[in-house]
C-alpha cells in the first residue's frame, strides 16, 4: 500500500502528520503538485512535480493508484476516481470517503457548485482547525492500523 497526497491544496499541518505517519510506518507517501515541493530526506517520501494545468495532478494520481492505496484529498470527484479504481480516499478534514458515501458527496458538490454558478455566494469552508487535525491523524491511525492487522 502507498499513500498518495493530492498535494496542490493540502493543509502544510496535514502533510506533516502525513510525514510522521510514513517515517513511523516506512509506507511510500508521494506528493503529487504542479509546483516545487520540499519533503524531509526520507527514503520512502517523494514528491511529484506535475504539469499545471486543470485536474493534471488528479489525472497523475488516478494513473499511478493500485487497488488499496490511500489517497488523500478534499477533491470529491479525484475521491470518487479513487475509490472506482479500487483505492481509498481521505479528506484532510479526517472524512474518510467510502463507495456508500461518495455518491451523495458528489451530488452536494455539484448543487453547490450549480448554486454558485447563478450568483448565490456559498462561501468556503472554514480553516482548518485543531479538531480537524486531530480527526485527520486519528482517522489515518485507524486506517493504517486495520490495513496492518
């Protein structure tokens, strides 16, 4: 199993749990972006610098996932890629995507997104916080722990 990390938007503090996780468990965690990436030296960490350009990242990690693999992303249709290929999705918030949920995940994201297209003003979502960091690294720790069982 490898974890990927949809990398252009996740939270610095995500990717350092993420870097702990990898150094503490030697599991391969890659980052995929479209801009230059700093990961401490550790042989099972990378980074990959991808083309910019809409959804080049996502279409790179799509590619590369094996059934298995954790990718971590707040991208909802990236998740819903992953989870069809056989892959598991986590957001940054700690949500860990399944194939009961993502269907209703990508239904909110596409009313929302058909809201904004006709002027109401959605907002974003919230920082993320101290709660989101914890859910975040406790979900991962389950994740990996049943993965090691």
């Amino acid at each position: 199993m490898r974890i990927w990390v949809d990398a252009d938007a996740c939270p610095g503090v995500i990717k350092e749990i993420l870097f702990r996780a990898a150094q503490r468990t030697g599991l391969e965690l890659t980052l995929v972006a479209n801009h230059a990436l700093k990961t401490p030296p550790a042989p099972n960490i990378r980074a990959v610098q991808v083309a910019s350009g809409f959804d080049v990242a996502d279409s790179e990690i799509v590619r590369q996932v094996k059934t298995g693999d954790l990718v971590v992303t707040a991208d909802i249709p990236l998740a819903a890629e992953v989870i069809e290929a056989g892959g598991h999705a986590l957001s940054p918030r700690g949500e860990l995507f399944t194939a009961d949920t993502i269907k209703a995940k990508l239904t909110m994201r596409d009313f929302m997104e058909t809201m904004r297209a006709s002027g109401v003003d959605t907002g974003g979502p919230p920082a993320i916080g101290q709660a989101d960091r914890q859910k975040f690294a406790n979900q991962l720790d389950r994740f990996l722990a049943q993965r090691r069982e």
